[in-house]
C-alpha cells in the first residue's frame, strides 16, 4: 500500500480490513493513493470484494451504498415480471425435507426449487438506484447461487436460530448481509425518572 503506483487494483474481504495501518491512515485512502496517477486519464481500475461483517462499521456496505446497487433481476417464470431473489420471500418446512420455494411478489405463483436454474441464466444486473457519478456496485445472496440449494439454505437457517454467532454468520455468509446487532434500547427519560436526590458529601447508606 506505499510506494508502488498501480493501475489496476483489488481489494478483497474489505470488512475483515483493519481501520489504520501502522499509524499511516485507511488502508483503503492508501490504495486509493496507489492509483492517483491514474485519475486524469481515466484508466483505473479498482475491484472492491467482500463478505459483510457488521452493520454500521462494514466497508463493503459503504462501497455498495455509494454504487448504484445492482441486483440480478430473473424473470419470473409464471408472469414474465423480473424479480430478484429476497429472504423475505422463500417459504420452507421446520424439518427436512424443508420444501423450500420461492413465492414472488409479483404474482404470489409458487416458484419451486428445479426452476431456480433456469431463471438465474436467463437474468441480468439491473441498477436500483441509479444516478450520476454512481459506479457500478452489486448485491448477490446464496438463494441465486448455483452452488447451494434452497433446502441446504433453509437448513442453515434453523440451525442458527437462537445463536446469536450463528444467526450473524447467517445472515453474512447465506444472505450477504450486514449484522445488526439488536441491543436493549434505553429511554432517557426514565432514567431521569428514577434519579433521586441526594446530599453532597454524604454516600446513602445502600451504596
């Protein structure tokens, strides 16, 4: 990350990055430096690669936020409307075999399993949130890969239940999201509700 100008760079597993690197900065404003000397032409290039890790403090998520978001849209194989595979959407049983499937939005029609294949060839990247100055960005999840299945995935998916480390692991690594870590919200105001006066000087008893 010093010295070497480069055109072409790749940055992967951003999330698992540190924030500072030998006290030089953002390893990432560091890359960036690598390649200014390629800015005035035009001709740089550079991939940022990623698994999310936490909500809040994921490189990737930033990267993704600033892009134009793309998804790959599929048709629908029941009405010809082009989706993209979301979480909210696969229906599945508790215990194997899950039957898992797909019931779009579009149409409500039960997109089973075996269809999966062929609407994943016959997609395309679409942009959700165009704009000028916004570089390509891309969102994908494992209900589009051709690797897994949705039974595998819904498996994965009880199996995390309850576990906050396997829930976050879930939802990283199977749903290529972001964790959210849901803590215990406090109201301020019924804080200052339970304070109690006290004299200065003196420790009450209870303490």
């Amino acid at each position: 990350l010093s010295s070497k100008t480069v055109r072409f760079a790749l940055a992967d597993e951003v999330d698992r990055w540190p924030a500072e690197i030998e006290e030089q900065g953002d390893p990432m404003g560091l890359l960036d430096a690598r390649q200014s000397a390629f800015t005035r032409a035009g001709t740089l290039k550079k991939l940022v690669i990623s698994t999310p890790t936490n909500k809040g403090a994921s490189r990737i998520d930033k990267a993704y936020s600033a892009g134009d978001q793309r998804h790959w849209f599929m048709p629908c194989p029941h009405c010809g409307a082009e989706i993209a595979f979301r979480f909210e959407n696969p229906k599945f049983e508790r215990h194997a075999p899950h039957m898992a499937h797909y019931v779009p939005e579009c149409c409500g029609a039960v997109i089973e399993a075996w269809q999966q294949r062929d609407m994943v060839l016959a997609g395309r990247w679409k942009p959700t949130a165009p704009g000028p100055g916004r570089k390509p960005s891309y969102f994908i999840n494992a209900l589009t890969s051709l690797l897994t299945d949705w039974d595998t995935i819904a498996e994965k998916y009880w199996k995390a239940q309850g576990d906050p480390l396997e829930e976050k692991a879930f939802a990283n690594l199977v749903l290529g999201e972001s964790w959210d870590a849901q803590g215990a919200e406090i109201d301020p105001a019924r804080i200052v509700a339970a304070a109690a006066d006290y004299p200065r000087n003196v420790v009450p008893a209870t303490v």
